[in-house]
C-alpha cells in the first residue's frame, strides 16, 4: 500500500490538475502506513491556494550525468488571465519557493520514491541539492522544481543503462504515464551516446511527448555507451598534435640555421664559383667607387626572420646572419640601421671579428664594406 500512495501522488505531480487529488483519497492508505504517506490524499494544489484555475503545462528534464545521477528538473507553466491571477500567482510563488506550500509535488514525494527504488535495485540513493522557484514570465506563472537523484543509472560491462529507477519493484512502475500537457525528456550523459532504445530520440535525447502510458520497465530502458571522447584526465589530441608540430618546427629551424653557418675550417677556403684576381692584387687607379649591395628577396628574408628567434644568437651570429641573408656583404652603416646597436658597439665588434677572422673590412672612401671571409673580392 506504501507504494501505492506514492504513485498516486506522483501521478497527481504530473497531471498538474486543478481539483483536489480524488484518486488519492480513493485509495486509502493502510494505518500502518506513514504519516507522511497518508497526507498525500488531503494535498490540495493551486486553485485551492491561490485562485487560479488553470491547467498547466508540465516538463520533465532528467539530466543524466556519467556519474550516474540524474538532474531533475520539473517545470510547471500556468497562463495567467487577468492581473488578480498575476498577483495570486505572485504571493503563491513566494510561498512555494520557501517550501510554505502544498502544490501537488516538493522533494519529500521522491525522498519517498527514492527510498523504495533504492529497496528494490539495491543501489544506496538519495535526493540532494533541491531548489524551487518561482516567478512569472511573459503573462506565464511558472513553478520549478530541481535536485539531484544519486546512483539513478545502473552500471553494465557495456556501459550505463537506465530503466530500473523508475520500478519500485514487482514489475510495478512508479511513472504509468504522460498527459497530453506533458512533456518527458532524457538527456544523455556527458561522454555517452545512446545504444538501444524503444524511445525517439531528438539531438541525442529521449524524448516523450504526452499522452503516452508505460506498462512496464523495457518501455523506459534506455542503454548508453562510452565515446571515444577524452575523459577529465585525458589530454585533447589537437593539443598533443599541435605540441608534437611546433617541436618539429623549431628542430628545422635550427638545423636550417647551424647549416647555414660557415664551418671552422671553411675560413680559407674559395668558393668553387669564384675565381681568383689574374694580377694577385688589387690596384685601383683612383678611389673606387661603392661595390652596390645585393639585397635578397624581401620575403625570403621575412621567412628566415620567422624561423630564427634572433634573441637566441650571439653577436657575432647576428652579424654574420645579416651578411649571408645580403649576399655575404654589407656597408657598415646598413650594419647599424639593421641591428640598431650603436656605432660604436658595431665598430668594435666588427673589428674583434676581422681580429677572429669571421669577416673582414674593406675602406672605401668613407666608408666600410663588411663581408664574410672571400667575399670581398672587387673588380679592377
């Protein structure tokens, strides 16, 4: 007879009437039923309240988490007429979010519920984090009910899988049905896609739309496998792809670079395309003119620019990566420009470098012409 009671007051949730609960009187409970069971059938609901006698509009949002608790979330629409309904409306909300009221469903109804469905599947559960609200939207009064349901999914080998909750146990169902002003849906767990179902399903979602009656446990079984998402301890693979790239990238921008470079022994040596001054010396006859710079292609520098973090070089590579990215020469001064170093610093370190052999100096007129070594070789 406990159980009984609950599904007829449950059954009074979801039909949101506007009259006393008769069904709930008709079935009497038993005296060794709880108190609080009895009380079930001398509820009255909003019309009695507050004057409005309206039928309302009733969702059921289950949330169902890969935890395995579900989110409730029962949310009853009254249209409010007249501005006495709107006021009614009102001071009832106020009295229904401090628990003050006797509207046909609060959390104590699935305390119960919940309790005779942790008896049957033998999973510890228990209703937390409850919330109600109230307040009026677009000439629309609305009442919310929400709380957590703990363990309400049943683990399996394969996954989640929903269905006993709603049994209290003997193949009788706690929710026998969903009016035509009802609607049920059934949210998939994070993580989880739906297996098999005898449901329609709208964007990954059980979803019942009113009338509908159930007459047995498989009409609401729902089983859900894991995706291949990453779980909470699990990294992205577009942030390890993207790691692994630009690792890669760095590692070719340095080989480019140390490739680039003149080895040690390569100080002395001529390059096979040049050939060596047919007098051995260079006389000119009077002050020769600048040797014209030969600028490389702006956007071949711009790339070389962008694989080579210059903070990372020394000096002296500096000045070197200038000379080989302007054709292995450059005037002093464009030395300053680029770098924009003193001209001092670049005078001394220029000279420590001919001292070292990493480049050397040609005067002309006022000028210096720097270049990397067997570079600087002029036409007569």
């Amino acid at each position: 007879m406990r159980s009984a009671a609950v599904i007829v007051a449950l059954l009074a949730l979801v039909a949101g009437v506007a009259t006393p609960i008769a069904a709930a009187q008709s079935l009497a409970p038993a005296p060794h039923e709880s108190g609080t069971a009895a009380a079930l059938g001398d509820r009255a609901v909003l019309a009695q309240q507050s004057g409005v006698e309206q039928t309302p509009t009733t969702e059921i949002i289950i949330e169902l988490r890969d935890d395995r608790a579900a989110e409730w979330h029962i949310e009853m629409r009254y249209t409010l007429e007249t501005d006495n309904d709107t006021a009614a409306f009102e001071q009832f909300a106020g009295d229904f979010e401090r628990g003050e009221t006797d509207v046909g469903f609060d959390e104590a109804l699935f305390e119960r519920i919940s309790t005779d469905v942790s008896d049957h599947t033998g999973r510890q559960m228990s209703i937390e984090n409850t919330t109600r609200r109230g307040f009026v939207e677009n000439e629309t009064g609305v009442l919310v009910l929400s709380f957590t349901w703990t363990n309400f999914l049943e683990q399996t080998d394969d996954g989640l899988r929903l269905g006993d909750s709603f049994s209290t146990g003997r193949d009788q169902l706690w929710l026998t049905s969903i009016r035509s002003n009802q609607n049920l849906t059934i949210r998939t767990p994070p993580r989880y896609a739906v297996n098999s179902t005898n449901i329609p399903l709208e964007n990954n979602s059980v979803v019942v739309e009113g009338p509908r009656t159930f007459e047995s446990v498989d009409e609401l079984r729902v089983s859900y496998r894991p995706t291949a998402g990453p779980g909470p301890d699990q990294l992205p693979w577009n942030l390890i792809i993207g790691g692994l790239v630009a690792v890669a990238l760095v590692g070719i921008a340095v080989v480019a670079f140390t490739r680039r470079r003149p080895t040690a022994g390569d100080g002395g040596a001529a390059s096979p395309d040049e050939e060596p001054p047919q007098n051995g010396t260079v006389e000119p006859a009077h002050e020769p003119s600048p040797v014209p710079e030969q600028p490389a292609d702006e956007d071949e520098v711009s790339d070389e620019d962008d694989e080579i973090d210059l903070e990372l070089l020394s000096d002296e590579e500096r000045v070197e990566l200038l000379l080989e990215q302007n054709g292995g020469r450059m005037k002093q001064a464009n030395i300053v420009k680029e770098t924009g170093w003193s001209d001092a610093k670049v005078s001394q370190l220029l000279s420590a470098m001919a001292d070292n052999g990493r480049v050397e100096k040609l005067r002309l007129g006022r000028e210096n012409l720097i270049s990397l070594p067997d570079e600087d070789d002029l036409e007569e």
